[in-house]
C-alpha cells in the first residue's frame, strides 16, 4: 500500500528520511499557533498534539493519491505543489517492519451538511484497526474550493503513527 506526503523543495528525506513534528525541531510552526491556543515554541507544540492522541506529534499525513487541483482549487495547490517534493511512501513495508504504531484517518468533511462541527474545526481524526481499512478509491478533488478557506479538511487523508517519529529512506521514493 503505497499513501503520498509532499515535503518543501530542498529537503532531506531522501537521506535522512520524512520527519514528524516531533523528529524536526525546525519545522515552522505558524500553522500550528491558532489551532494550539498560542504554543509557539517546538516543544509546546509537540506536547499539545500529544494532549490530542497518543503519538500524534509523531504522525506523517498521506493522502491515497497526489493531489489534483482544479479551477476551483487550483490557487490553493498548485503553489503548494510546485513548492514541494512528492514522496511515496511504502506503508505496507513500513508496517511489516514494526515502524506503524497506529493509523487514523481524518474523513473528508461537508462543511455544509458537517453542521455539529464545532467552528475553526479542520480535522476530525478517526483511529482506525489497522492500515488494511486505508482507502484506496478515487478522492474527489472537486470538492477542494479555495473559497471556503479549507485546503485538506474536505478531502480525506491519513496521518501514520511511525515509531520514532520518522520513516526511514529506503520506505520511501521520490515521485517528482
């Protein structure tokens, strides 16, 4: 089972592998300060996504598929793509050698039906049995609308718990 993770060009996940939150003390945190209620250093960060689940500060995000922009979306994306490197990572490997500790996914949100999500709700983490239960179907991207100001929340993806907090090189490739 293969999921997709994009990293900002001029990494080095090739070398030393796609670091969680937790694995990457320079990581920017800016998107982080809002949803945490102001933590704005590293180690604030990780333990308020602790606070969420165990292990979440050192899960990776994977969509079953890249991304794909459309009129809609495409001011939302296609800067965010041509910015990043596309990985694919090589889940079923990665658990067959002990690095899944856990597996969960946020489903696509209806922002117009989801009425009972509380406000500035972006994400809705589901914990899942194991990574047999990742769908693998088609996402429809044509939900994305850079109108409603949510980039992943309306398509679903998922976030792997990898024990310490990195996976390796040799579980990913390099698609772009």
């Amino acid at each position: 089972m293969i999921l997709y993770h994009y990293i900002t060009k001029g990494n080095t996940a090739l070398s030393e592998g796609i670091l969680s939150l937790a694995a990457n003390p320079q990581a920017d945190l800016s998107y982080y300060y809002k949803r945490t209620g102001g933590e704005t250093t590293h180690e604030g960060v990780v333990k308020w996504m602790e606070s969420c689940f165990k292990g979440r500060s050192r899960a990776i995000r994977g969509f079953s598929e890249p991304i794909q922009w459309t009129e809609k979306s495409e001011k939302m994306f296609k800067d965010f793509i041509e910015k990043a490197d596309l990985f694919a990572i090589d889940v079923s490997a990665l658990e067959a050698d002990g690095f899944v500790e856990g597996v969960y996914v946020s489903p696509a949100l209806r922002p117009n039906l989801d009425k009972k999500l509380l406000k500035d709700v972006d994400e809705v983490l589901v914990k899942l049995n194991s990574i047999n239960e990742i769908d693998t179907s088609p996402v429809d991207w044509t939900v994305c609308d850079e109108k409603l100001g949510l980039r992943f929340s309306v398509v679903p993806y998922y976030l792997i718990v990898v024990k310490g907090g990195i996976i390796p090189p040799r579980y990913i490739r390099k698609e772009n």
